[in-house]
DNA sequence: GGGGGAAGGACCA
DNA sequence: TTCCTGGTCCTTCCCCC
C-alpha cells in the first residue's frame, strides 16, 4: 500500500508495517502533520489524519504522492535486497571501514567551543499579532487558502501547522483566522534581533530570518558568565526590543545545538554541556529524525531496511551503513552517532543561484505559457541587476496539472543576466517540452562567475589586464590548472609539450609581442597545438566585435563539434553587434520601415530600447516584434 | 577515474 | 476550488577525455 507524503516539509511519517485496516485507510496515509512538533502535543492524531486523508485523496495531488511513493518503496526494496547479499565477512570488513572513519572524526571533535542556535518561536504569527493585538489567543495562520506558511500555538492546537494547505487547516479549525504574509515586516523584525545577535557574536550565522548559530564561547569568557545564563539573557533582550519570543539550544557544535532549540519550545532553552559524555548521553536516545538533514525519506530507509531509529543505532549498524551509502552520507551518519557536528565558523559563501518560480491555474494554451515564462524572466532579471549577478545555467522547472515536476537546463558559454537573454534560451528549452499542461513554472540562474567552477575563469577584459600582458611586448602569464581562455568555448593554455592538452598543473603560457603562444584548443582530436592566431582571432572578435556577419572566423572544431556554442555565442554576439542599429542592403525582406514594406535603398534600422526589432515580418507577412537573434536566426 | 553538465530528488525555513 | 517559494546539497547518469 503505497504511503503518500503529504507535504514538502514533511516530519516524523512512519510506516508501521503495511497493517493498516482496509476500513480505516487514512491510517495508512502518515502525513507530516501528526508528527511530534512543539505546540502539537494534545492533538487528536487521529481526527487529524482522517480530515487531511479525506480532504486529500482523489486529488491530483493525491495521486502523484501515491506515485512518488511507489519510488520510495522501490528503492526501499533494492536496498533491503543489496543488504541481504552482504556476506558476515563483507560487514565485517565494513565495519572496519567504518571504524577508521569513526578515528578520524574523533579526532575532530571539537568541545572547546559554546555553540547557540536561537530559533524565534511561530515567527510570522507572533509579529502579525504583535501589529494587531485583537489576534492573541485566536488561532491563526499566515498563508492563504493553499498553502499555510506557519501558525500560532492556538491554532496549533487544531492540528495546523506551517506547509499545510489552508482548505485543509480550515476543516480543522473552522475559527482558523487567515493573515497574509508580509516579508517586509519579517525582515524588519528580524534586522533588529539580529542587533542583538550581534552583540553575542558579531560574526553569526544567519540560517533564515527567524534563526541563527551563534558562537558564545567568548561571551562566556569575558563575562565569566555560564552559557545557560548568556541564553537567558539574549532572550530576555530579544524579547524586550521587539516582543517576540524566542527558543535556544547550547551545546558544543551547531548539530546538537539545532536539536537543543527545539527541546523546550516555545520561549525555552536547553543546554547540552561541553563534555563527552554528556553530548553521547544526549545524542544516544535522540530519534534520528530529530537531526537537521534527516527527513521523511532518510528516516524511512533507515528504519525499514537497518532498523535505525535512534543515533546510536547508526553506531551499532555502521557496517551496514558504510557497505549500503555513499562515502559521503556514511561520514555523516556516523558523525550523528557520535553527536559530532560543525563547530568553527565557516567563511560566508557566495549564493549559487537565484529563482522565481510561479504556481497558476492550469494553462496548456501555448501563448499562455510563453506570457508566464516572460514574466519570470522579467521578475528574475530585475533581481539579478540588484544583486549584481550574471549566471551561465539557466534552469527551467515545470510542474504538470499532474503535480509532476521536470527540469530543463542549459549551460551557455558565457554569462547572462538580461530579460531578453533569459528568454531566448529559456523559450528554447519550454518549445522542446510542448505540448504541456501546466500549474507552476520557476526560472534559475546559477553558476555565477566566482563560482568554484569559474575560479580558475577570467573575462576577457580581466584576462587583459593581468597587468603583464597587453601592450607590454613580452610577458608571461599564469594560468590555474582548468583555465579557460575564451568564454564563448573551452579552451585551454598550455606548454606546447604537454600532449593532450590538459592542463593539469597550472603551467605557464607566454605573449610574445602581443600574440599568445604555447596555446591549445581543448577538443581539437589531433590533441596537438592549434595555431594561435585564431585564438587571438577569437578573442578580438569578442572583444572590439570587429567582425560582420559573414565573416565569422571560427576554428574548423567548433564549426561541427561546438555548433551549440557557437549558436549561444551568435545570440549573444549579435545583440551587442547590432546594438547601434543594423544595415540592410535594398530590397532586403523581413523588416518594415515606417512608410512601406519593400526596401528600395539600403536602409539603416534601429533596435528598440529592449534590444529588439520592433517591425519586423514574419512569414505570414504579419508584423512581429523579434529579437535581433530570433530576427538573424530565421530565413 | 574524474570533471562537467543534466536531471531528479531530499531537505530546510 | 484551492497542496508554496527560494534555496542548498547529494546522487545518478552520461559524455569526454
Ligand atoms: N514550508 C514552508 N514554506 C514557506 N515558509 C515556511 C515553511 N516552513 C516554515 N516557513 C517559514 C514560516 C515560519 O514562521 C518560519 C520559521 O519556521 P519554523 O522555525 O519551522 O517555525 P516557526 O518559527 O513558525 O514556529 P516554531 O519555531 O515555534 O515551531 O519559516
């Protein structure tokens, strides 16, 4: 009997071995919203489960958790039968793997630090009934009828709760008073208790607008103060700058911190102290899911194929964890067993992307889905230029009437940021997939220049002004290992000696009055050195756009290797081509002046201030306004 | 065998 | 009638050295 999830935040669903009385099915359907949760204890699981069950099953929505579930037993399947082939000897000898492992983390466990996570209790609720009063003591959610983003503890009492769908929470608690969210005012709450967060350590880490890790380690120092007394009274601030209540965990690392906030919410604190023994004592019992990064589904795999259900359990079962999960996930189960977790202060990262993604009513209609995509391209350029970020990956998510959900991405040879560019190569990836019924659409852009990928990757202007390099005859450059020359395809520098091109170490490459030398096309089958000059072609075709369209000098390799390349490069290279306008030669078809449509002279055009050419014509001889790519790429 | 890209999915607030 | 949004990380597959 298949187990739908029933919400993307999704807590403590436990199949109980597949004994659910046929009269009572909503048993069988373990939603997220029974689990144990703080304000939820009281509630009638049951009664909880049978409305959601009842209000759920049918729907569309419905019928692809029941598909997303069928996945997870299968997996669940080919893991228990992986398992089952396993010799003693092969878990032995993964015991020991697991055990060399477990050395190396002890060796990082680190309690000489005071970690504290400070969760604000029901966020959104408690600053809409701090701006309007009347609220307290009435249940209320912030969200709308689709989906409830959080809800305060009366209303909790009903059994609504955050990522539940308001229809849902509305049969639950017919009082439910619904508020819309307003993220201004979150974040001007949030900015000022981070003010406080900041004087107990002015380099905190911000998890969302209603949490963070604060290390207190010197607070206590300083102040001779106990952690426990340093929470009191960062709460008690917190509370009299802004009114809201907040939630603290103490412990030596931020894992068992996280869990910490959670054990005497709301406005309470948990401390675990800075010993061995106390972290193991704590972490033994501690059911598994309790551990940020642990979910429904790792949950359930854990306990139905290796019967885990507490974190000394993935101690005890570590041969079987090494021998089933990857190096990776083995590292970090057995470093929840051993209660160790993060504990020096990271370096902020960069973001890595950036989305807009849209839920509607249902739309097939082709126009329809181009007009959504249109409008997230817009939405989602406007906040690039505010973050000042240009992305190679654009990324376009689909979610069928069906609920099902498809990614469709692209990597260009160079960097994008523009409405227009957003489009051109998202309407690509959207015309690939229709015909389509739709109920959402989400546009991303990510692999932003900085990004580790682009470490090693400079521009054309910075690779320039290496300060060595132009004009000043013979210098020599440095290029990292991976280095790419020319954004608009992989190329790579290298010694002439150095056979297959990659560039492995980091060598030097040299120009020599001005002409780059030692340099080689990744690609290229021979694997020997190209000539430079179309290198340098290359580059001052980018650069100063000397060249016309007919007169595109591109290596012979990416005229039929790289044809995708250069199709990105054309767009591109056309729009800042004809950025000043364009020239036609007489009786030139596709575009039409303001006084008639065949082109007796030569004719000089303009693009409109979008970049784009606004009285073009199309095969039908209808006016259409094209892109200058779309323009050239049509004949 | 690993690097990069694409697709999917788990998880988080 | 109505099941979100924006982000990160990991895994798997594929292609290409
Ligand atoms: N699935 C979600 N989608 C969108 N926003 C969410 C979602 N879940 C939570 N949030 C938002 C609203 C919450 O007020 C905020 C903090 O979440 P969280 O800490 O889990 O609960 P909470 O602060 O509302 O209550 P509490 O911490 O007292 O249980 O994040």
């Amino acid at each position: 009997m298949p187990q739908p999830d029933h919400s993307p935040r999704s807590e403590g669903e436990v199949v109980r071995g597949g004994s659910t009385d046929p009269n009572q099915p909503w048993q069988a359907y373990h939603t997220v919203f029974t689990n144990a949760k703080a304000g939820m204890d009281g509630v009638d699981k049951e009664k909880v489960q049978r409305v959601v069950y009842e209000m759920s099953k049918g729907s569309k929505y419905f019928e692809n958790e029941k598909r997303r579930e069928a996945l997870v037993m299968q997996k669940i399947q080919h893991m228990k039968s992986q398992s089952a082939l396993l010799t003693d000897s092969d878990v032995k000898n993964h015991e020991k793997a697991a055990d060399i492992k477990i050395k190396n983390l002890e060796t990082q466990r680190d309690l000489s630090r005071i970690w504290m996570h400070v969760d604000l209790d029901a966020f959104y609720a408690a600053v809409e009934t701090l701006e309007n009063p009347t609220l307290a003591g009435k249940p209320m959610a912030v969200g709308g009828m689709s989906m409830i983003c959080t809800a305060n503890y009366e209303a909790r009492k009903f059994g609504v709760r955050a990522a539940m769908p308001g229809f849902i929470a509305c049969r639950l608690c017919p009082d439910l008073i619904f508020v819309s969210p307003n993220f201004e005012k979150y974040t001007s709450y949030s900015e000022k208790v981070r003010q406080v967060f900041h004087d107990y350590d002015p380099n905190f880490l911000a998890r969302s607008l209603d949490e963070a890790y604060l290390d207190i380690t010197d607070q206590c120092l300083s102040r001779n103060m106990s952690s426990e007394e340093v929470a009191e009274e960062l709460r008690r601030r917190v509370y009299d700058l802004t009114g809201l209540t907040c939630s603290a965990g103490v412990a030596p690392n931020r894992m068992i911190a996280k869990v910490c906030s959670d054990v005497n919410k709301p406005n309470g604190q948990f401390i675990v102290p800075n010993d061995r023994a106390a972290v193991m004592a704590f972490v033994s019992s501690l059911p598994i899911r309790k551990i940020g990064g642990i979910g429904k589904v790792t949950e359930r795999i854990l306990k139905e194929v290796l019967s885990v259900s507490v974190c000394e359990d993935l101690i005890d079962k570590r041969g079987l964890i090494s021998a089933l999960f990857s190096s990776i996930s083995t590292d970090f189960f057995l470093s929840v067993g051993l209660g160790i977790g993060g504990s020096t202060t990271p370096v902020e990262e960069p973001r890595k992307s950036l989305s807009c993604e849209r839920t509607f009513s249902e739309i097939s209609h082709e126009d329809g889905l181009f007009a959504k995509l249109e409008e997230l391209a817009d939405n989602l350029a406007r906040e690039l230029e505010s973050e000042e970020l240009q992305g190679r990956t654009i990324t376009l998510k689909l979610k069928t009437a069906t609920f099902e959900v498809r990614t469709r991405s692209l990597t260009l040879p160079f960097l994008v940021c523009r409405k227009e560019d957003l489009l051109i190569h998202a309407s690509k990836l959207l015309k690939a997939e229709l015909p389509l019924s739709l109920r959402l659409m989400g546009l991303r852009v990510s692999h932003f220049q900085g990004d580790s990928s682009f470490l090693n990757q400079r521009t054309l202007a910075e690779y320039f002004s290496v300060g060595n390099s132009a004009g000043s005859g013979s210098s020599e450059i440095s290029l990292a290992s991976g280095s790419s020359v020319v954004p608009s395809f992989t190329a790579e520098v290298s010694e002439l000696s150095q056979k297959n091109g990659k560039n492995t170490d980091g060598t030097n490459s040299k120009i020599r009055d001005g002409t780059l030398v030692d340099c080689f096309f990744q690609g290229t089958d021979s694997g020997s050195a190209l000539d430079c000059p179309p290198l340098l072609k290359e580059m001052r075709w980018i650069d100063d756009l000397q060249c016309s369209l007919c007169k595109l000098e591109i290596p012979s390799f990416l005229e039929t290797e790289r044809q995708e390349h250069v199709d990105f490069h054309f767009a591109e290279l056309l729009q800042r081509r004809y950025a000043d306008g364009f020239d036609l030669e007489a009786g030139s078809q596709g575009v039409e002046t303001q006084t008639r449509r065949h082109l007796s002279q030569p004719y000089k055009g303009t693009l409109s201030k979008r970049g784009h050419i606004d009285r073009a014509i199309d095969s039908k001889g209808k006016r259409k306004c094209l892109s200058i790519d779309a323009f050239f790429s049509k004949d």
